[in-house]
C-alpha cells in the first residue's frame, strides 16, 4: 500500500468536510464537518509519518487530536449558551456581523 | 552717529509710538495719547536732522548710505534685504514728511479732542508716518512695496476712520482697490526689473540699468509703465483719479496729512528715485509727463465748480501733483521736489483752516453756505488766506518760486515742453481762481448764521448730527465728535501747528531764489548728478521771465476772482448758464466714475455672478458631489458583501483557497 | 489482504463523512462521525500508529462524540428547513469541494515527492508504539505536550465559564 492511496482519500475526507461546512446551517453539524477535516489531516500526517519512517508525524496527529478536542469543548460551550438564550440555533439568524 | 543709524531710529520712533499707543488704549489718558503720538513723530524729525547734518559732514559725492538689517531671503538668486538707503533725497523726503506729520499730530491733538476713537487715531497715524518713512527710506524696490502696502491701508484705515458711517466705508474701499491696482503695477515692475537685472537692490540696478538696457527698450518702457500704474494710482492722476475726492470722508487731518502732504507724493518720489530708468525710456517719462499735465488742468476746471470745500481743495492737490508729476518726468527733479516741499507747507494748512471753518459750521461742508468768517474767525482766516496765497503763486510766497521753477525748465527743454509749458501756466492761472473762488466765498460777505453765532457768542453753532449725503444719524460711540466741535481759535496747539505752517508758506520759498540761492538744489544734486537731463539749468534770467510771467498771472487770477465773486456776483451764474454742457462737465468729473464703473466695475461683477451661478455649482460643486457620490457607491456595492451569513464567508473563504491552490498548481508545472 | 482492509476502512471512513453531512437530523450526523471515526482508527492500524489508532478510539470516539451527543440530547435539533436564503450557495458548494478534492490530489500526486509511489521503509517493530510515542512526547517534544495539556485546562475553564447559568437566569 503505497501512501498515495491514503493521501487521496484524506483529501477526499477533506474535501467532503469543506462541503458539509458551506451547506448545512445547525452550528452542531458544523461542528462535526470540522471534526471531519480535522480528521483528514490526521490520515494525511500519519500516512506521512509511515512514508518517512519515524514517529514524529504521529505526535503531530495526537496535538492535533488534543486542539480538535479542546475545540469542541468551547464550541459545544457556545451552542448550549445560544440555547439557553433561547436564540434559533441557525447559522444563518446570527446575523450580527452583517456590515 | 552714523547717518543710517540716525534714519533707524526715523523709522523706530514712529512705529514705537504706533504700537504703545494701540496696545495701551484702555490705559493711557487721552491726552497722553495725544502727546507720546506728537512726541513720536517729533523725536523723528530730530533723527531726521540728526541724518541731515550726519549726511551734510560727507563729501559731496559720496553722500549714499546703505544699511542692512536682516537678510531677509537669500537663495536662488535672490538677495533680499531688509535694508535703508540714505542719501539726500530720501532725508528730503523725511524731513517733510516728519516735519509736517509732528505739525499735523499737534494740530489733531486739540481737533479730535471730542472723538471716541482718539486712540485708536493716533496710532493709526503714527503707523502711517512709519510706512510713509519705510517707503521713502527703503533701499531695495521689496521694502518699498512692503512700505507702499503699507501706506495704502494706512490711508485705508484712516479714510475709514469713522466706521460706522456708510459713505466713510465705501470710500475707503474704493481707495484702497485703486491703490492696489497701482501695487500690481509695482509689483510687475519689480518682478521685470529682477528678471533683467537680477538685483532688487537700488545701488545695483540703477548700476546695471544702463549698461543692461538700450534706449526705449521694450523692457525697460514697460518697467517704467508698470511703474507709473502704481505712482499714479498712489497720486491720484488720471485715470486712477477717482478715490481722492472720495477720501475727503476722513476727519480733516487726515486729508491733511494723507491726501496732501505725504502719501500722495509718493508717486513724485518714486519717479524721482527711479530717475536712471526712466531716463533710459524716454517715451514713458513722456506719458508721465502728459499725464500730469492732463491732470494738472482736467483736476483745476473740476476744482472750479465744486461746492464741497474739501472736495474742491482734493482736487486743487491733484492738480498740483500733477506739477509735481511733470517736472519730475521732464527731469527737473529739484524743482518738482522744491514743488512737493512747499505744496505740503500751504496745502496741510489749507485743509486745516478748512478743518477749522467746517468745525465752525458745525461739519458742514458746503461752500455755497459759508460766508462771512472773515469776521468771526480772525486767526482761521488770516491762515487760509496765507496759504491761498501760497497755492495762487502770489509773488514772494512759497509757491510762487516753485511752481514757476518747473515751467521754465520745461521752457529750457524746448520742442513740445513748451507747450507744455504754456499749458502749465494756463493751469496756474485756473489755480489761482479757484483758489481765490473759495477764498471769497468763505471769508468776506455777510457772515451765515454760524458765523453770526461766533461773533455773537463765543461758540461753535451745534448742528444736527446726520450725515449730508446719506442722511444717517451719526454714530458718536465710535468716533465721529458729537456736539463738540474744535475750531482753531478756541485750541492752542492748532493755532501753533497753524501757525507754524503759515509761516514756512509765506517765506517757506526763499530757500531757492533763481541766480541767487539754491540750497535745495545744490543739496539734491549728488542725487541726480549722472543724469544728462539734470545739468539743463535755465539761465538765470529766463528764470526771472518766467517769474514774472507766473506772478503776472497769479494777480491775473487773483484779479479775475475777485470780479467774479466779490464785486459782480451774479457773473458766474450767467457763465454757467451760457456754458450749461462744459459746466455739467465739470460738475459731473468729466464722468470718470461712470466710465470705470462702465469698464471695470460692471464686467467684474458679471464675472462674480457667472462664477457663482455657473462654475460654482455646475462645476465645483457637481466635482465635489459628484466624487462623493461615487465614493458613497462603490462603498455600497463592497458593503453587499458583508451580509452577516457566515457560510458565504466560509464559501468566499474557501473559494479563495481553491483559487490560489489552481494558481500555484499551474505556475509550478 | 491488506488492500481489501484498506478498501473496506475507506468505504466507512467515506460513508461516515457523506452521512455526516448529508443527515436531517443531527443526532444521525453525530452516529455517523462515530462510524467515520473508528474507520479511521482502522486505517490508522494500516499505517503502523497503533498508540494514535487507540487514542482515536478512547479519547475521540469515546469522550469527544459522547460530548456531542450529551448536548445534541440536551439542544434538540431539528431538521434544518429547504430553503436555501443565500443564492448560489447550494450550487458552488459541491462545485468547491470537487474542486478542492482534485487541487489537493494533483497537489500531491504531481508533487514529486519520490518516496509517495513507494511501499516506504521497513520499520522496526514498535513503530509506532506507545513506548516510541511516550518517548518522544517527553523527550524531543516535551514543550508541545506541556503546551497541549496548558490549552486543554483553557478549554475546560472556558467550557465552564460559557456554559455557567448566570445568576438572572436561575431566579
């Protein structure tokens, strides 16, 4: 198994991530499409890791793993806060950045 | 002490005088006002004799001075400096001008008494005298602009003087334009002379002009053009004529000071100074020649018919300027300087004994109801009549000597200055009459009932405190005496001032007798001695013909007056009314008011107009609007786009990435 | 044998990621990260990373998802309604993420990286172990590993603050 394989479909997980982001309005699920680019890049590093030969890549995936982790901590803190403000947990009704 | 550092105190003094008096007006006691200004103006002339006789210990042919204060702007060519020149023309001029200025000042002290703006008066004209001395003293054609400007707002701030009065302010704004039309001419002048010669300095270009220029060059005739703009607007010769009557809304010191001895003089001095171009142009020392002899006789025939008394002697000025003017042109400096000197002797007294009769008739002006004051004010009118006699050339008196002194030099250039010269003495002889018109209407006769009241009483009549012309209500608060009015008899210091005058234009002439003395001349001469015209000295005895001639015609019309006024008063209505055309002529100024309201005024203000309603709004306006307008749109359409949607972000976002990544993919392959 | 695992990890890892964004629901989406996660976690065992194939597991699938599904309990969520409000984004999106599939590939691929056609070394047993793992994290990148654990107590304290019922809101 050469690593292209899994650095294509890492891209392709990648890719996919992008996509959910830009067409699903619950703040929750786009939550999870960044957990999934997240993960992408954790395949990409760890397949890279394996091409090299040492370690180093699979360290880099665990701190990614560790920030993803503490990402979703705050997040998930700001959309039980939305809700206890009884604020429509819709992406598109918090519209105060409008300019 | 040297002589220039004597003329930096002439120039100290004023101006210390000037500023102490303006900034301490809440403080100083009127009179204090009025005798630290006097002191001002006297402390001068004494530095101004202290010159003289510092100049005198020279030799003679080296009796130039030049002193630099401060370097003013020295780069790219340019050397600007503000710097004096002494020689004896210029400590002529400061003699005149101080001594008549301390007369003056001594005379105004007792006249404006009862005014509200004393202050502000004195030091106002304490700064005039100032500005007139920094033109007269200035060594290089900048600090003579600087003291031109400075002398035209002067007279505009003195002519103004009464603020509050209308007519005051308008003819103190007509002044003050024509007087800057003529600074354009200098300023022009200047810029061509420092273009041709590269120096502003006066030793320098007058070193350089003759060797730079050939005769009646264009340049150099332009110079002298552009000069004479601006001598004959500050002189008030035709056509920039039009301010000087107006000026009479002064108080009468003023138009003493301002308007008869000094300021308008300035254009003679100028010519005067300026002699070594103009003599390399002859052509326009000839243009200034007619002009002044144009003005001589145009200003006598409207002197003839006015009925407002300082109006009439404005124009009597004129037409000695216009003396002054010719001989100058013509190259008979000293004696058109001689002129200047005894001019300013017999016309500030004249305006001061007219100053004092208006008092009388509680400020009205209007000869036609005078009369009588022969009577009621001795001391006025023993001095008036001394300076008429001055002004009419009445043989002996000061006038007499120097007017005459210009004729017959320009009988000794020969050609067309002999006519020139016939149409001067044509001129004398209007001089005298209307002279003596006004002096015979005024002094004998059957005294008017302010006169009646003085002779009765003791005291001035109180007239109604309303301007003739435009019947408003005078505004004492700001100046303008109210009820109080000052004539010569009941004030000491202007029976001194007064009478000091009367004596210098009696016997004021005696220093330059033909064939027997010429201190003025012989004074002036290192001043003049390169010039070729200078050296043409009539012969003594042809001097005395002319003498003769010009006392044969003063009594002409001393003569004539006296038919007309006195013992057939009726003559002159029948004249008006066989010469109805030339007497509304003359009435009406020979229309100049309406020819430059016609040419100048009018077009002017078309142009304001069309700029506002056109170019204003279309253009400037549709550029500013028109830029905002197109900011404000383009701010519109960048605004779209932040909508608030994160995911359009996000889209633009990766839009953005996916962008790069095809460029760098392709600019790598 | 190892291709057909592969193959077969991929196709979860793929379906897992369509379901998670193509779900109404988002209780279904969370289900379907945690399909795509152990997927991963499969993969990650292909590649020799056995220490990070089991924090996959533990840490995310294990704490992280059920975090999400404790709050996605907690907020409900309904579906989302059809209605797109900004014009065009329905069309571009799948446009831009086709397009950013095929830049990244060809940005790999073509990238000349000579050991990507190849099977990569031979590595040693315990490669990828969680005594190799532990060594390193304290030895060559001790300030990371002290920096995460530093970023972990931020996020916790930050979690708890953003959530915290405010004094109004009790009463």
């Amino acid at each position: 198994m050469t690593p292209e394989w899994f650095i294509v479909l890492s891209a392709l997980l990648f890719a996919t991530g992008a996509t959910g982001i830009l067409i699903r309005r619950s703040p929750m699920v786009i939550l999870l499409c960044l957990e999934l680019m997240l993960n992408a890049g954790n395949l990409a590093l760890v397949a890279f890791s394996r091409m090299v030969g040492n370690e180093e890549g699979q360290i880099f995936a665990l701190i990614v793993m560790v920030v993803a982790a503490c990402e979703v901590v705050v997040g998930l803190g700001l959309i039980v806060a939305i809700y206890r403000r009884r604020l429509p947990l819709n992406v598109d009704d918090l519209r105060e950045l409008r300019g | 002490m040297s002589a220039t550092t004597w003329a930096w105190l002439v120039l100290l003094l004023p101006l210390l005088g000037s500023i102490a008096i303006g900034l301490g007006y809440r403080v100083l006691p009127q009179k204090l006002a009025g005798v630290l200004g006097t002191l001002a103006i006297a402390g001068s002339f004494a530095c101004g004799i202290g010159a003289l006789l510092s100049l005198l210990g020279d030799d003679p042919h080296s009796r130039h001075h030049a002193s630099s204060l401060w370097d003013y702007a020295s780069v790219a060519g340019l050397d600007i400096k503000l710097g004096i020149f002494v020689d004896p023309l210029s400590v002529f001029m400061v003699l005149v001008v101080t001594g008549v200025s301390t007369l003056i000042h001594l005379y105004s002290y007792g006249y404006m008494q009862s005014d509200a703006g004393y202050h502000r008066f004195f030091s106002l004209l304490n700064f005039f005298v100032f500005s007139m001395l920094l033109l007269v003293l200035a060594g290089n054609f900048v600090l003579l602009i600087v003291g031109w400007a400075f002398v035209g707002f002067a007279s505009y701030a003195l002519i103004s003087f009464w603020y509050r009065r209308e007519t005051a302010t308008r003819a103190g704004m007509k002044a003050f334009v024509i007087n800057v039309v003529g600074d354009i001419g200098l300023v022009l002048a200047a810029f061509l002379i420092f273009r041709e010669l590269g120096a502003f300095d006066y030793g320098e270009v007058f070193e350089k002009a003759p060797q730079v220029f050939a005769t009646n060059e264009w340049t150099i005739t332009a110079i002298c053009l552009l000069l004479l703009v601006g001598a004959f607007a500050k002189s008030a010769q035709l056509p920039f004529h039009t301010w000087l009557a107006d000026a009479m809304e002064g108080p009468t010191p003023v138009s003493s000071l301002i308007h008869a001895a000094t300021m308008v003089t300035a254009g003679v001095y100028l010519i005067a100074r300026t002699h070594v171009l103009f003599e390399l142009s002859p052509t326009a020392a000839d243009v200034a020649a007619f002009v002044g002899l144009a003005t001589l006789l145009v200003a006598g025939t409207m002197a003839l018919v006015m009925t407002d008394l300082k109006r009439a002697i404005a124009y009597s000025t004129m037409s000695q300027i216009g003396y002054m003017v010719m001989g100058v042109a013509i190259g008979a400096y000293s004696a058109g300087m001689f002129h200047l000197m005894t001019h300013a002797f017999f016309k500030a007294l004249l305006f001061m004994a007219a100053g004092s009769i208006i008092a009388a008739m509680a400020n009205n002006q209007d000869i036609d109801r005078m009369g009588g004051f022969g009577k009621a004010m001795r001391f006025t009118s023993i001095t008036m009549l001394c300076a008429a006699l001055a002004l009419a050339a009445f043989p002996g008196t000061s006038g007499f000597f120097s007017k005459d002194e210009i004729l017959a030099f320009a009988g000794e250039r020969g050609g067309m200055y002999t006519a020139m010269m016939v149409l001067g003495y044509v001129g004398a002889l209007l001089t005298a009459v209307y002279t003596f018109r006004l002096v015979f209407r005024i002094l004998p006769g059957r005294p008017v009932a302010e006169a009646q009241e003085l002779i009765d009483t003791g005291h001035v009549a109180h007239g109604e405190l309303r301007n003739p012309v435009s019947g408003e209500p005078e505004d004492t608060d700001v100046g303008f005496p109210g009820p109080d009015h000052h004539v010569a008899e009941g004030s000491a210091s202007m029976r001194v001032a007064m009478g000091v005058l009367a004596v210098l234009a009696l016997v004021g002439g005696l220093v330059q007798i033909p064939g027997v003395v010429h201190v003025i001349s012989d004074f002036l001469e290192p001043v003049f001695e390169e010039s070729h015209l200078a050296h043409l000295h009539p012969s003594a005895g042809s001097e005395w013909l002319g003498l003769a001639v010009g006392g044969a015609i003063s009594l002409l019309g001393i003569g004539i007056a006296y038919l007309f006024y006195v013992k057939q008063p009726d003559r002159p209505r029948q004249l008006e009314a066989r010469l109805r055309p030339l007497h509304t002529l003359f009435v009406n100024r020979w229309y100049f008011d309406e020819l430059i309201d016609v040419l100048v005024v009018r077009p002017a203000l078309a142009i304001g107009r069309f700029a506002n309603r056109v170019f204003e709004r279309f253009v400037v306006d549709g550029l500013v609007t028109g830029t905002e307008g197109t900011v404000r749109g383009a701010g519109g359409v960048v605004r779209a786009v932040q909508s608030g949607f994160v995911r359009s972000y996000a889209l633009l976002l990766i839009a953005g990435f996916a962008g790069l990544a095809l460029y760098f993919l392709l600019t790598s392959s | 044998m190892e291709e057909a695992l592969f193959f077969v990890s991929a196709l979860g890892a793929l379906g897992g990621a369509v379901g998670v964004i193509a779900m109404r629901n988002p209780f279904y989406s969370v289900l379907s990260l945690v399909v795509h996660l152990f997927s991963l976690a499969s993969l990650f065992l292909l590649l020799t990373a056995a220490f990070v194939a089991a924090a996959q597991v533990v840490v995310y699938a294990g704490a992280v998802m059920v975090l999400y599904i404790f709050v996605v309990a907690y907020v409900g969520g309904g579906g989302e309604s059809a209605w797109e409000p900004i014009p065009g984004q329905r069309f571009l999106a799948p446009l831009l993420g086709i397009a950013l599939f095929v830049e990244l590939s060809v940005a790999v691929l073509a990238s000349g990286l000579r050991a990507l056609g190849e099977e990569g070394p031979d590595v040693k047993a315990g490669f990828g172990d969680p005594a190799a793992i532990g060594t390193l994290l304290l030895e060559k990148f001790l300030l990371p590993f002290e920096a995460a654990s530093i970023l972990l107590l931020l996020a916790a304290v930050g979690a708890i603050v953003l959530a915290a019922r405010r004094r109004e809101e009790a009463a």
